[in-house]
C-alpha cells in the first residue's frame, strides 16, 4: 500500500513517480489486450479477411470490404467443373476486369470503385434484368452452384441443398430408397459434381439437383462464363499485334477484359482458337455443326476402327464411352469451323433485344457505351453489388456473430462433450476436497515420525517432467490392476483391524509388518493361483471412462502440502476442546478443520476446475470414444477442420468460463493465496 | 522402466544400467543440458522480476488496481497454447511489416535528437542503479550478505558500462563515444524464432509476458499482508524509498521469493511444451532442451527405456534443487491475509 507514504502525496516528485507508474501499467496493459482484441475480433472474420490482423476488420466500417467479402462467397464454384488450381478468384476479375487479382490479397478495396461508385439507377437497371433474364430467360444447362467454396460460410450451399431435400422428401430413409443410397447423415447425400466433359444420366439425384439450381433465387445462382476460360486460356500467351480490346489508362490491353467473342471470330489468331477448342474449352458447353463435320467424324470413325454407323451428336453424348469419343474427335480432327461454344449469351443477348427495343435505349439504362446487342457482356459485378446493397445491414450483423453461433451448434449438436466436462469437473472437485484434506489432515493431526518422509516422496513427484509420467498413467489405465488395488485395500483393513484390537500387544509398526506380510503372501502366492484357476481377471482397462479421466488427478501432492502446513498451524487448543467435548476424529474434521479453512479450499475448488476445464493431453490420450470427449478435447477436434476464425471463436468461447470464473471469484482466489514466513 | 528396452506393446527386456549409459555418452544430451542452463538464465534473469514489479506497481497505485489486475490476469484465462500461437503466428512476424518489427523498425525512424535522449536517459538510468548498488555495497548498516550481493551485482553492471565504452572507443576514438550517443537508432529487422543466436530469448518472452499477471498474485498477496505500521515507523526514521524498498518490503517477502525462485528454476529446468510449440527445438537444435530432449525420445523415437533414464538423471540433477526447496518449506509456516479487510 504505502513505499510511496501518505504524507506529501501532492507533491510534484510524487506525481510524477505515480504518472511513471500509469506509464508502465499502461504500455504493459495495452501488449496484455492487444492480442485479446485481436483474438475476439478475429473471429468475426472469415477467410477473406482473417489474415489482415486488423484490430478493427474493415467490413466493420467499411462497405467496400463488406461487398469484397460478399463477393468472394457469391462466386459461381468453378472448381466443380474446373480442375485449375488458380481459380481463387479468376471469376472476380473477369467481371470487374482486374488482370492483378489472382488470390483474395490482391482484391484491393478501390478496385470495385468501378462499381461502388457508379450511378445507382444504372446499376439497378444491370441487375434487374440479369435477375429477370437467370429467373426467366436462362437455359438450366449454364446455370451452376453459386456460395459453394467455404463450407464455413453461412451461405453454404450444402445447408441449403439439405433444407430443400428435407422439403421434398421429408425423412432421409425416403431419400435413400428413391436414390438407392445408405446415407448416415443428411450431409452424407453429396453435392452432384456435374463433370466438365461428359452429361450426367438422367437419375432421380441429378435431376434433384438440378431442380434444386433452378429453384435457388437467382442471386444464388451462378452462371457458366465463357470469357473466364478466355481469360485463363490466353493469360499466359502474347496477343497478336492487330488486337484492339479494352486497354486501361495505360493503354495495356486489359487481359481479363478479352471476352469470347473476340476469341470466336478470330481477331486473337486461329492458333489460340484452336488450342482453346481442342483442349481448353469444356465439353458439356461445346456444340459442333453436324453438317460441317460430317465427314470429317465418318473419317475419324474409319481411322479410329470404330462402329461406322455411330452417329455424330450436336452436344455431348451421355454414354461414356460415346463421350468419350466425341471429346476426342474434337480435340484431334474435327475441323475448327464446326466447333463452337454455348453460353449464356447466346439467350442474354436476344432477351436484352425483346426488352431494349434499341441499343440506345440500353445504354441510356445501363450508362454503358455498346455498340450492338451481341457486345453486351453479362453485368455480373453489378447485379452481386445491387443485391449486396438490399442486405447490408444484416449481412454485416450475420458475419459478426455467425462463427460464435457455428461454434455454438457444433457444441450443442455434439451435447456429450458439456455433459462430460461438467460431471468431470464435478467429480474432480468433489475429489480434491475428500482426499487431500483427508490426507494432510491425518499427517497434521497424528505427528508420525514419517510424516515428513512421506510429504517428501509426496513433493518428489514434482521434479519429473509430467511427459514423462505420461505413459505409466496410460498403461495403467489401460489395465489397471483392480486385483492389486483391492489388496492394498486388505492390506489396509486388516492393518487397521489388528492395530485396533490388537493394540495393547502389537505396536504400530508390528502390526503394520503383519499385515503386509499376510497380503504380501496372499498377492504373491495365493491370488495369481486363485485368479488363474477360476479365469478371473486381474485387471480392468478404465479407458472412456470418468474413472480414468479423475483418478490421475486426485491427489495432488503440493495440494496435500499446502494442506498440512494450514493445518499445522491452527491452534492445537481447539482439537483439545474438540476431545474434552467427546468428539471424534471425524467430527473434528468436518466441524473444526474444515469450516476453518474455506478460503485455501476455495482455491483448491478454484484449481481443481481449471483443470478439469484445461485438461487435454490425457483426456485425448484416454478418452478416445467421442462419447467422453471432453470439452478441450472437442475444440482440438473442432480445429483440427476448421478455418482460422472459427478456431479464434471457439477459443474465446472457451475462455469465457474461466474469465467468468476469475471476474467472480479473485477475492476468493486473493484470499486462499497461502504466503510462506519464516517462523 | 529405466532398467528395461521398453516396448510399448509388450516384451520388454531388463538391460541393466545401459540406458543411463547410453543417455551419458551422447553428446547431444550434455549440450542440451547446457542449453537448458541458458534458457534457465535467460527466463530467470529477465522473467524473475517481472511479477515482483508488477505486483508492487498494483499496490502503489492509487486507482484502477482491479482493472488492472484482470486486465494482466488476461493471458491466464485461455490456454496457454492460444498465447503461445498468437505471438508465434502473429508478433513474432519476421517480415519488416510484422508487428514487433514494425515497432523496433519505428524506433529507426524518430529523429536524431529524441533518440541521443533516450540514449543518453538509458545510460544515465543505468549509471544510477550501479551507483545506488555501490552506495549499498559501502553502507555499513547492510549485513554482509547483502553487500556481497550489492557489490556482486553493480561490479558487473559496472564492467557492463564500461565494455560498452570501452567497445565504442575502440570502434571510433572518443569522438565515436559522442558518435554512438548522438544519433538514430539502428535496428535491423529481427527473425526472430529462425535466428539461432537469439531464439531462446524469443521463446522466454512470451512466457514471462504471460505469466506475469497470474504469478503477480501471490505477491499482492504477499505485499498487502505487510503491516502498514513498519512503513510508517520507517517514514518517521527518514527512509527514503530505496530504504523502504530494502529493509521494509524485501525482508517480508523473502520466503516467498526464495520458494519462489527455486521453484521457477525447477519448472525452468523442466520446460519443454511450450519450447515444443514454439519452434520444435530448431532451428538447428538451437533451443532444444533436456525436456524436450526426453519428450522426443520418449514419443517420437520411441525410446522410452533411455527418456526415462534421461528424466531420472535431470530429476537427480534437479534432486539438489528440490531438496532445498522442501527444506525451506519446512522452515516456514503458512498463513494467509484477509486481503480485502486491507484494501479499505
């Protein structure tokens, strides 16, 4: 309280000593809470963001981020129909024309200003018909999964492709019959991956899905984009000299901005045309003209040694192996004029013309400069930001609190972890506070000559690493011996027996010698014999059970410690006044000992929770039925396949009951606090 | 299970003393062992104190100790992986832009005369300390222990100073004295855990950071149960704060500090988690300890037989240790104060 003394508190040399003070605590309590805020925030963000370390995520304040992070989930699943790797976010940049965007990191904020800050009736113009032209207008071929890449997203398609099934069919046994599947859980009835080259069969699963595409809103649906595979197709190679496409105001020709149609007729060189129809564009889209190529697929057919009369389809087979024969007579020999691309321009552009009578007409809607009708791209980037604008305010909401609440149901979902961890920490603590006590309790009241000895070996157990202990625990969970341990519970009966009635002509130490030596007789000889003989088993393993997670714990050798140096030093006059009244050991130490020591075993209550809470190495270790899995343990599991924020979330989550317990209890835990002096 | 070539699934073979043998003449294992004299040092040294401070500024100050004390109580209350995680993951960020560095890089950049005072602040702190130490030294009311400490202590801040001097004179004459005062600071972007010279530092700093708060308490505890009578009668005698500091507070502590210590040398001795997490004992087994040393050879190599072996030589090493540690627990008793009777 008082280096500093009370007299001259106003002094300037004083101030300034206490103004050092606030310095110090501060700086040391702003490291102290950095990490903290940075932890709670963290884990409101999602991949997107989860790397920037910001103490306050942009989105927060920012509805530039907010819109990157909305963006980055409303993509169309590219990796369902395209195996290539960089695809993060290849999509994005082709809508907004942005050839630096190849990771999330490289999607700067001003980069959608493009967007953000063009005239609102514009964009609402774009949006409204790409929403009318998805609902009404669009062949299902090109439509595709959209919200698909994060399975912790909250607009995970999964979920709702698993609501949509439960509201057509119901149960899960109704799904399994009519699919022919044994499906545990509703997330084992997969998405349908439509492949890239081949169309899937007609089975009750795909068309499901399928129906389920077509009935998601369109703001949910992404659609098929011939100018994305432009794009990585001719990402890497030099344009010809003659191309004229968009340029930036460097006047660089803007890579993401080349579109298909510029690829079609040919202004990028016949070379790259080909190499994209032979090998890069996607089957499922391809249409070849029957009558430009028919006599090229009757030569292919004789060269190849196949069935003549195999008749040449416009689009891709079903069949397998005719499929297969289709691709590749496309990636060899079919002639280049033939082949061609579908997509959903082909019916955008007509749709636009129903509804513009004129192109002036859709440039003075859309501010845009097009020429004709078929330049007209599909205004991705503005119908995502237009429906981003409809749902600000509760996306922001949604994002702050979805990973707490997916935490939430994890652990709810899987209820056996709560219950566990709480009868554990029940048990645990009901376990301190028998043993210990009961241990110190006899060594502070029956001064043996040993006891000292015995705290010795007691504290010994302290001086080895605790990894080290860790596999005897283990083995001996594994089978623990019940069979020694019931002896050494004779062994202490009988002692006690002929201690007791035998006092006048045994000493202590006779007595005990007797008794050790009849168990030790019996263990050696008689019970392995016994055991053997009838087929009983000597040992029983306590793995997944509250057994093993308790009895390493127990007693606890400084706890004891502790305790007896408390008890040494009450007063030796209240167990004398405690006997002149009659009262036995027991009561003594229920009535006297204990009520008198509440604060240390508030402590001990205080400790034995933490860790039963904390425990996790040897909970992993001997509880590996998920069924006993305890809280911790839960958590590592849980992170084990989740993302960084989620993580962050369930650990704040779990820091809660102990900074609970610490806010509530520190008086408690100040006041048990045991402070050695010298005597 | 020292004895045996332990298998886990059983068969296990009695080799007599060849674990023990085998755990000796490995040379690995004594440079470990020496390595774990320096992690020992350095966390002592630099995370000993740091509780003791802390605690004392949390009496001193006339507001805010509650908020304080929860607020340094934080890293206590999740695990301590998370803790060690985020300084891994998050400070110890080796790019310049990585937040320590940020800061250490940000020192570079303040202009030249706050930097010689901040220099010239920290030489002069120093200087006073190492005089406040000698003052001690030739105070004839210390009892000789004390002076032999006192002395120990400021000689070799003294020759600290002075190498330092000496080191700058050397580089650059008496001008590069001046030179290396008045001028910018000049850190170099840290590696931090990848840099084998300094990786033990960096692995302590997070544990003493948060273990400071939790280990804080039992001196606040400690520091309340001081009567507030021997303060007064040593502000009537004239004590200044030093005095106050040494003959006042450190004397009611000292059992508390000695078992306090010892025991931070034990758990010093025997840390290997959090080492484990922080860098694997690399790089180029640079921070890898005994206690490591056995987890690895225990779980990794399956050498239970010869990390047992290892565990028993360190607990005998340790024996020493312990044995004072049980000795002056049994000189002390235990009580404990109603602090918050005090408090008011």
């Amino acid at each position: 309280m008082s280096l500093v003394s009370q007299v001259g508190r106003k002094s300037w040399g004083v101030r300034l000593l206490f103004g050092g003070m606030y310095a110090l605590l501060l700086l040391g309590a702003l490291t102290m809470v950095y990490p903290f805020l940075l932890m709670v925030t963290m884990s409101t963000t999602n991949r997107a963001d989860c790397q920037e370390f910001r103490i306050i995520p942009r989105y927060w304040l920012d509805d530039g981020a907010l819109f990157k992070k909305y963006l980055l989930e409303a993509m169309p699943s590219w990796s369902q129909i395209h195996a290539q790797a960089d695809l993060t976010v290849t999509p994005l940049a082709t809508w907004f024309g942005m050839d630096h965007w190849f990771t999330t990191f490289d999607i700067k904020i001003s980069d959608l200003d493009s967007i953000i800050k063009m005239p609102r009736e514009n964009c609402r113009a774009r949006a409204r018909d790409l929403w009318d032209f998805i609902r009404n207008a669009c062949p299902a071929e090109f439509k595709m999964p959209a919200f698909i890449v994060d399975s912790d997203s909250m607009f995970f398609i999964q979920d709702d492709y698993v609501s949509f099934l439960k509201g057509k069919y119901g149960s899960l046994e109704e799904v399994n019959r009519v699919y022919g599947d044994n499906a545990a859980t509703w997330d084992e009835i997969g998405m349908v991956i439509e492949p890239a080259h081949r169309a899937l069969a007609d089975t009750p699963r795909v068309r499901d899905w399928r129906g389920f595409i077509e009935k998601r809103a369109p703001e949910r649906t992404g659609l098929f984009d011939a100018d994305m595979l432009v794009y990585v197709a001719t990402r890497g190679l030099s344009l010809p000299s003659g191309y004229n496409g968009s340029r930036d105001k460097n006047g660089i020709i803007v890579r993401s901005l080349i579109t298909y149609d510029d690829l079609a007729t040919g202004k990028l060189g016949t070379n790259v045309l080909m190499k994209f129809m032979r090998s890069q564009a996607l089957g499922r889209y391809l249409s070849v003209d029957i009558v430009k190529a028919e006599s090229a697929w009757k030569d292919y057919l004789r060269v190849n040694k196949c069935d003549e009369q195999m008749p040449l389809k416009e689009r891709v087979p079903q069949d397998e192996y005719l499929a297969g024969r289709w691709n590749h007579f496309i990636a060899t020999v079919c002639p280049l004029e033939a082949i061609s691309m579908r997509r959903p321009e082909d019916a955008w552009r007509p749709f636009l013309a129903g509804r513009y009578k004129s192109i002036e007409d859709l440039n003075k809607a859309w501010g845009s400069d097009y020429r004709a009708f078929n330049e007209v791209r599909l205004p991705y980037a503005a119908f995502h930001y237009d429906v981003f604008l409809g749902i600000k305010k509760e996306l922001r909401r949604s994002y702050l609190v979805h990973n707490f609440k997916t935490v939430f149901n994890f652990i709810a979902i899987h209820g056996s972890a709560l219950r566990v961890t709480v009868i554990y920490i029940i048990l645990l603590i009901a376990g301190t506070l028998t043993i210990n006590p009961l241990a110190a309790y006899a060594m502070s009241r029956f001064r043996l000559q040993e006891s000292h000895h015995i705290l010795l070996f007691l504290l010994a157990t302290m001086a080895f690493p605790g990894e080290v202990l860790m596999i005897p625990n283990f083995l001996q969970i594994k089978s623990f011996p019940i069979g020694a341990f019931g002896l050494v519970l004779a062994a202490m009966l009988l002692f006690y027996f002929l201690f007791r009635s035998l006092r006048r002509r045994l000493s202590l130490l006779l007595s005990a010698t007797v008794a050790l030596v009849l168990v030790g007789c019996l263990a050696g000889w008689f019970v392995p014999r016994l055991a053997e003989h009838f087929q009983i088993n000597t040992s029983v393993t306590l793995m997944n059970t509250f057994w093993a997670l308790v009895l390493p714990g127990l007693a606890n050798g400084y706890g004891i410690f502790l305790l007896k140096g408390f008890f040494d030093s009450l007063p030796p006059e209240l167990y004398e006044a405690g006997l002149i009244d009659g009262a036995s050991e027991m009561r003594m130490f229920w009535q006297i000992t204990i009520p008198l020591c509440k604060p240390i075993m508030a402590v001990m209550v205080l400790g034995a929770f933490g860790a039963a809470y904390g425990a996790f190495m040897h909970a992993f270790l001997i509880c590996q039925d998920p069924q006993m899995w305890t809280l911790m343990v839960f958590l590592y599991e849980f992170q084990q396949n989740h993302s960084v924020s989620l993580v962050m979330a369930s650990l704040v989550m779990a820091a809660v009951p102990t900074l609970l317990v610490f806010v509530f209890c520190q008086n408690i835990i100040l006041r048990g606090i045991v402070i050695p002096t010298f005597k | 299970m020292a004895f045996q070539d332990f298998k886990i699934l059983g068969g296990s073979d009695y080799v007599g003393l060849r674990n023990f043998v085998e755990a000796v003449s490995e040379l690995k294992f004594w440079i470990y062992l020496l390595q774990t004299f320096e992690y020992v040092c350095i966390s002592i040294g630099l995370g000993f104190l740091m509780p003791i401070i802390l605690a004392v500024l949390l009496t001193e100050i006339p507001k805010g100790k509650i908020l304080f004390r929860m607020i340094y109580y934080l890293p206590a209350v999740t695990t301590g992986l998370v803790t060690l995680f985020l300084w891994k993951n998050l400070l110890y960020d080796s790019q310049p832009g990585g937040v320590l560095n940020a800061l250490l890089l940000g020192f570079n950049a303040l202009p030249v005369l706050v930097a010689a005072g901040l220099k010239i602040v920290f030489f002069l702190a120093a200087c006073a300390l190492i005089a406040g130490l000698i003052y001690q030294t030739v105070h004839p009311w210390m009892q000789p222990r004390g002076r032999i400490i006192c002395g120990l202590i400021a000689a070799a801040g003294l020759t600290g100073l002075l190498a330092l001097l000496a080191y700058l004179a050397r580089a650059g004459g008496l001008p590069g004295i001046t030179g290396a005062f008045i001028s910018k600071f000049d850190f170099a972007a840290q590696q931090f855990l990848r840099d084998p010279k300094l990786v033990m530092l960096w692995i302590v700093v997070p544990t003493i950071w948060a273990g400071a708060g939790p280990g804080c308490l039992i001196y606040l505890a400690a520091l309340k149960g001081i009567p507030e009578e021997q303060y007064e009668a040593a502000d009537l005698d004239g004590a200044g704060l030093w005095n106050k500091v040494m003959h006042v507070m450190v004397p009611n502590l000292k059992a508390l500090i000695i078992i306090n210590f010892v025991g931070a040398v034990i758990a010093g001795f025997k840390a290997s988690g959090n080492i484990f997490v922080m860098t694997g004992g690399g790089p180029e087994d640079a921070s890898m300890t005994t206690g490591l040393y056995i987890w690895y050879n225990a779980f990794m190599f399956l050498n239970f037989g010869v990390a047992t072996a290892m565990a028993w030589i360190m607990g005998a090493l340790l024996l020493g240790f312990t044995l004072t540690q049980l000795r002056i627990l049994n000189k002390l008793q235990f009580r404990n104060v109603d602090v918050e009777n005090k408090t008011k």
